[in-house]
C-alpha cells in the first residue's frame, strides 16, 4: 500500500513538473499585444563604413541603437520593473492594417534611405559629386482589400509600368494617380530573382474616394554613384536613425584630418539631404547604451530647441544615470562638423 502511495505521489509530481513547464514555455512563447524596447549596442562605424582610401579614426564615431521586439509574459513583465525598457502598444508601432513582416521591410528600406542620404551630405559637404541611378520601387506595404492584396507582396521589386520604366517614385504615384477608377495598369516586377507581370484595376481609396490607386506604399529602388567608392554595412539594422552618425563617419574618412580627436563619439539622428539632423525614438535607452560602452561625447537631435526634444530627455537621463558623457545639441550636419573642428584634440 505504501509502495502504490508513493508512485502516485510520483506521479502527481511528474505531472505537476510537466505542467509548469508547459505554462512557462507558452509564456515564453505567447506574444502580447505590445513592444517592448531597451537598451542597444554602441557599436563603433568604422569597420561598417568603408571609404576607398579613406582615412582611419584616432577615436571612433559609434551607432546607437535599441533592442525592440513583441513582448511575452516575462519581458512585459520585465519591462514593468526595469527603469529604461519601455513597452508601445501595437498601433504605436505598425502602422494601420502594416504586418509585422511589412514593418520589419519597412525598417529595412528606411535603413537603406539613411544610408543613401549619409552619403550624399558628406560627399557634397566635401565637395564631390553625387548621381543617382533609379532601378525601380520597393513595395513596403500592401492595403487590404485594394487591387494589390494578394497580387504583390513586401520586398517586390516594380521596375516597369504599362512597359515603361519611370524616372522616380514620385512619377510612379503622378502616373497611377492620372488615371480613373476601373482603368488597369500592368506592372513588371522581381521577386526572389525571377522577373513577373501582373495586371490590376485602379480602385478609390476607402478613406479617402476621391483618390486612386493599386494599394501599396512603397520606397525608391536607387543606387549612389560616388567617387571614390564608399560601402556601408549595416546587417540587419533597420530604421533611419543611425544616418546622421554615418555621415560624420563617410564624412571623415573623405577629409583631411581626424575629426573624432581621439574621443569616443557616439550619437543618433535621422538625416535629410539638406543635412537636417531629425528626432528618433529611444532617446535613453541610447544614452544608457553609449555609456556603457564608454562614449564620451553624444551628439542628440536638438529639434530647434523644443520643450521635449531629444536633446532635453537626453541629458535628463544622461543626469540620472550619473554620466560623465557629454551631451551636445545638434540641427544640423553642419553644426556637428564645426563643433568636431574646434574640439581639443585629446
């Protein structure tokens, strides 16, 4: 009787073993309604970026970035408690009827941008001419219930229209936006190296009626012509705010002299082609990610000095994290190049 009393206590515990772990692994693997970000990397730019000839750093610049994913139980929960790991609902993240597939493209071609426009402000401010060659657009997104769902799909790649191949996006857009509900448009396209066609008919827009179209956002299909040539391997990072940094990187490899001083420079910032430094999200979760990788100076988004702008949160968390890491305000290409020039060299 004993015996029998010990193997069902056995099994009553084997059983209940099997249970927890069952729960603990569908929470590890069961995705709540919400991102969660934290502290990145700060990972130095030059053996990313790679000019021809370029010159080498005494100091680095470095990339911030943050760590985002779909949160579980435990990283939901983890985020709760942790000072600088924050939780966005969905709709904060993807955008209306976007996929999580669609999102991560869309990082992806807004990395690519960054790096397009990087590198056309630093050739320009040092005085070399920059082409471009137009292969096509990228499809970003496709809308539900417009001509293009289930037709095309993320990453395709359209390089004619009508047996055309147009000159820019915008062209695409002007061309598809000419035309009236019910006429078609046929679209030549690559998808995993094989080239497609596929006719479709212009259809109103449920939002907005008044306008036409096939269903999709997209990105430019374009390659940089520089000279001398310049690479930039970015993996698979995406989003555009690492631009402003790769600038200064391209930028300093190209000019005389070192622009770093030896420092450890770290950063983050969108950037236009005029040379604007744009805002980002993730600010402190950046900040804490340069110091610990031992950044003495971070340039920030200043936005023209508006009451919550990067900059502002950014030495709000550089103080309560007690760094010593200097936070400089930046609106431009431009200004950081002039503050880099009159720094001392270390």
């Amino acid at each position: 009787m004993e015996g029998v009393k010990i193997a069902m206590r056995k099994k009553i515990y084997i059983g209940s073993t099997l249970f927890i772990a069952i729960i603990l692994i569908w929470g590890m693997f069961y995705s709540l309604p919400y991102y969660v970000s934290k502290p990145g990397m700060a990972k130095e730019l030059g053996p990313i970026i790679n000019v021809e000839g370029g010159d080498k750093d005494e100091g680095n610049f470095m990339l911030t970035t943050v760590r985002m994913g779909r949160a579980n139980i435990y990283s939901y929960l983890e985020a709760k408690i942790r000072k600088y790991e924050e939780l966005y609902p969905l709709d904060m993240i993807l955008n209306k009827t976007e996929t999580e597939e669609e999102y991560n493209a869309r990082q992806l071609h807004l990395m690519a941008g960054s790096k397009l426009n990087a590198i056309e402000v630093a050739y320009r401010k040092a005085g070399l001419p920059v082409k471009y060659k137009y292969k096509g657009i990228y499809v970003v997104q496709v809308i539900p219930d417009m001509p293009a769902d289930g037709k095309l799909s993320t990453g395709d790649r359209i390089f004619k229209v009508d047996g055309k191949q147009l000159p820019s996006s915008e062209k695409f857009i002007e061309y598809i936006g000419k035309k009236q509900a019910g006429d078609k448009v046929t679209l030549t396209y690559s998808r995993n190296k094989s080239t497609k066609t596929v006719t479709l008919k212009i259809q109103p827009f449920k939002e907005d009626p008044k306008k036409v179209g096939i269903g999709i956002s997209l990105v430019d299909d374009k390659d940089i012509i520089v000279d001398p040539k310049v690479k930039v391997k970015t993996d698979e990072i995406g989003g555009p705010s690492a631009g402003f940094m790769f600038s200064l990187e391209i930028y300093n490899q190209l000019a005389e002299g070192d622009l770093t001083k030896g420092y450890q420079i770290a950063g983050t910032g969108t950037i236009d082609v005029d040379g604007t430094v744009g805002p980002i999200g993730g600010i402190e979760q950046k900040i804490v990610a340069a110091d610990k990788a031992g950044a003495e100076i971070f340039f920030a988004p200043n936005e023209k000095g508006i009451k919550n702008s990067n900059y502002r949160d950014a030495v709000k968390t550089a103080r309560d994290i007690k760094t010593n890491m200097k936070i400089v305000p930046i609106d431009t290409f431009d200004e950081a190049v002039d503050y880099l020039e009159k720094l001392k060299e270390k």
